[in-house]
C-alpha cells in the first residue's frame, strides 16, 4: 500500500498541474491527496506550489450542490 501511495501522489499532482483540468476535477485531486495521504491543506498546497488559502479556495467547490457539480 506505501508503494502504490509512493507512485499515485505525483501522478495525482501532475494530473493537477494540467491546464486541462476544470476547478472541480481539481478540488476532488485536491481532497484525495488531502484524505489518502493525510496531507493537510499547507502540505498540499506546498507539493503544488500554491498557498494553504488557494487549496482552500479550491476545495470549496465541492461544497456546491451536487446538481451544480455534476454540471461543471
């Protein structure tokens, strides 16, 4: 299990770093790394090269209605 988490956390952050990818596609990377891995929202952030207060911001899609997530 350490191995696969060892090769899926930068496979999951260069999935973030795409420019393809929509905010919400991105908030949901965001909250794997955050629960898989149990990264806070500042260790994110820095294995991203963004502030704790941008992954905040991000994460807050998810908070979205569903109807509205499905959508985006």
């Amino acid at each position: 299990m350490v191995e696969e988490q060892s090769r899926l956390a930068p496979q999951i952050i260069e999935n973030i770093h795409r420019k393809a990818v929509d905010p919400v596609e991105e908030a949901r990377a965001l909250r794997r790394l955050i629960d898989e891995f149990n990264l806070s929202q500042g260790e994110v952030g820095k294995r991203i090269g963004r502030s704790k207060s941008a992954v905040n911001q991000s994460l807050r899609a998810l908070t979205l209605p569903a109807d509205i997530l499905t959508e985006a």
